[in-house]
C-alpha cells in the first residue's frame, strides 16, 4: 500500500492508528505534486491511497497492473477518473459517512455565523471599536427563528444540516432528485428555482459531477433573495466564483460562508478574501479530531474487506 499525500489527513500524534497499520504495509509521501511522482510511487503497489488528489484519465491507464485498488481517504471521489479504473479492472472505493456530522454541523455554524455577522463583529472589535455601539448595529444582525434555509442535496451531511436547523426553529426546503420522507411539516422537497427564490439560507450539499459543477451561477444567483446567504461545505465547483463575487459586490446576495474553494488551497489573490460578507474556511469540515480517527478506522476497514475478497 502506498499512501500518496498522507499529509492532507495530518498524521498526528494523538491518533491511533493501530487499525490501519494492523489492516495493510503502508508507505507514506507527505505530498504527492506531480503525475511522475505518482506513477514512480505506485510501481509494485497493490493499494493506493488518496486524499482529494486529482487521478485523471491519463494518469490511471499508465497505473501498473500490480494496482487493485484506489482507497480514497474521504466521502467526495470526483477527482478520480471511474471510467478509466474501471477499464483497467481497479476498483475505488471512498469513506462515506466519517465526518457526516461534523460537516452538518460547520454548515449550521455558517448559518449562525452570517445570521449574526459575528466575523464582521469580531473584525471591529479587533480594530478596537468597542465603545462606538452604533457601529455594531449597522451589520445585519437576525434570529434565524422561522427563517427558511434551503438544502441542495438531502443526502447524509444535507440531512445532519437539516436537523440542526429544525432544531433551531428554521423551516426547511430540499431539492434532492432522491427525495426520503421526514414527517415533519417544517420540510419540504421543492424544485431547485423554488428553494433558491425563497430561502434566507441556501446550503450546498449535492455532490460535484458534471451535473452539479456551478450550479450556483449567474442565472442561479439571479433568482435569490438579496437578503439571502450562501454556504457551501461541500466542493469548491459547485459554485461558479466569479458568478458569486459580481453577486455579493452588486448587493444580489447578502453573504457566502465558503468552507471549499474553486481552486484550492485558496490563493491570497482570490477576490472572495476581499469582501466583508464573506467567510472563508480552508476545507476543514471533515478534519475534526473524532472524524479523522474514524476515516483512518475506515480506511483500514475498506483495506480489509478489499484483500478479503
Ligand atoms: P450523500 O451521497 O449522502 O448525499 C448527496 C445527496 O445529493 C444525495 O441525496 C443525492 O441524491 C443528492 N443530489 C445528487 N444530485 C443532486 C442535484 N443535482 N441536486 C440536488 N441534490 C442532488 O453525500 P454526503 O455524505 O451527504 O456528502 C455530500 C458531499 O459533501 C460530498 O459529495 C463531498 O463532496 C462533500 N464533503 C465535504 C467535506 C468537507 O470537508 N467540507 C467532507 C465530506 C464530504
């Protein structure tokens, strides 16, 4: 086995990861940059262990035939190429529900967050404005009680999202091609122009394939409220950024919380560190401390089960 960018789920001291090395042989590359260095890395390997790396087409019909399988180390598996692993009889696998509460609940945080302002409050306390109050009541400032947040993808993280949002008195509107009862008159399953015309917030937690990439854009975004806040816990893609930042700039949404960026990691020139209205995180939904002892649990489940047949 071979672990080709260990250093995205920081191997840390305070873990145990006596199921994983019990589970296979590994070595580990803290970074694996360049397609060279992947193929080099997996001569000889019979597991290849990912963590969002893009494994392209190309790249996956050059794997020797000594690969068998390609172990992402995480829930989203768009980077890899299915149909190409399945050319050369690879199977894939991916973890899909390690961290399932964890990003549920930074998405209601998000919500929380912008509901309240609380970046822009710290910000100007910061700037040691303590005693001009006046100040503090121009940012927007709400109860989320009884307001509608709006669930693209109603699936294991989508559902977590929602029930911290019953729980905080918020109606729910889901657009999910799969929809699953929740007995609960506060919810509801509508198409996607509704839920974007009438939520205050829009959660993104559909899967990026080519049918979701930038599925918040400029006609999308044009059907929002200009009140209403964006958060996105799930890939960077789904949004079409510069879409998003002409939005936020000409008052045609309020505010983004964006866990996940179009290119990631974020780069300093990335116009969406630039606006006051938006919060930005460097993709930590899934890295908790519980959530990363489960994902190397996991893996080494996958590990097992593959070389079990
Ligand atoms: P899931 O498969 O349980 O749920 C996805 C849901 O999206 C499904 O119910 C599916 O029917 C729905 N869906 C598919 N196409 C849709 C569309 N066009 N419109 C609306 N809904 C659609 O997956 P999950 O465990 O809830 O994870 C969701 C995503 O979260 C993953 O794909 C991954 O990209 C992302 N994720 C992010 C982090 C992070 O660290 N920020 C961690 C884990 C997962």
């Amino acid at each position: 086995t071979v672990f080709l960018n260990s250093a995205k789920v920081d191997f840390d001291q305070k873990l145990d990861y006596s199921k994983f090395e019990e589970a296979t042989e590994f070595t580990k590359y803290d970074d694996t940059v360049t397609d060279e260095q992947i193929l080099e890395r997996v001569q000889g390997q019979e597991v290849v262990i990912t963590k969002e790396m893009s494994i392209g087409r190309d790249l996956i019909l050059k794997f020797p035939a000594s690969v068998k399988l390609i172990c992402e180390a995480g829930t989203g598996f768009n980077n890899i190429d299915l149909d190409a692993a399945k050319q050369k009889n690879i199977a894939v696998c991916n973890v899909p529900s390690y961290s399932t509460e964890s990003v549920g609940h930074l998405a209601i945080t998000f919500v929380l967050m912008l509901s309240a302002s609380l970046h822009l409050q710290q910000k100007m306390l910061d700037k040691g404005n303590y005693d001009n109050f006046s100040k503090y009541l121009q940012v927007p400032h709400y109860e989320v009680l009884g307001k509608n947040l709006g669930v693209i993808g109603g699936g294991a993280i989508g559902r977590q999202t929602i029930k911290a949002g019953l729980a905080l008195g918020m109606n729910v509107l889901i657009c999910d091609p799969f929809p699953q009862p929740w007995g609960d008159a506060a919810v509801q399953y509508v198409q996607l122009e509704e839920l974007l015309k009438n939520s205050d917030f829009i959660s993104l937690h559909c899967p990026l394939m080519p049918s979701t990439k930038h599925i918040i854009n400029k006609e999308t975004l044009n059907l929002v409220k200009p009140s209403a806040y964006l958060v996105n816990t799930s890939r960077g893609p789904l949004v079409n950024e510069a879409d998003l930042v002409e939005a936020l700039k000409t008052g045609k949404l309020a505010g983004a919380a964006l866990d996940v960026q179009e290119v990631e990691p974020a780069t300093p020139d990335n116009p969406l560190f630039h606006l006051d209205n938006v919060i930005m995180t460097p993709h930590i939904g899934w890295r908790r401390f519980e959530s990363r002892q489960r994902l190397f649990n996991l893996v080494a489940v996958n590990i097992t089960a593959f070389s079990q047949g």
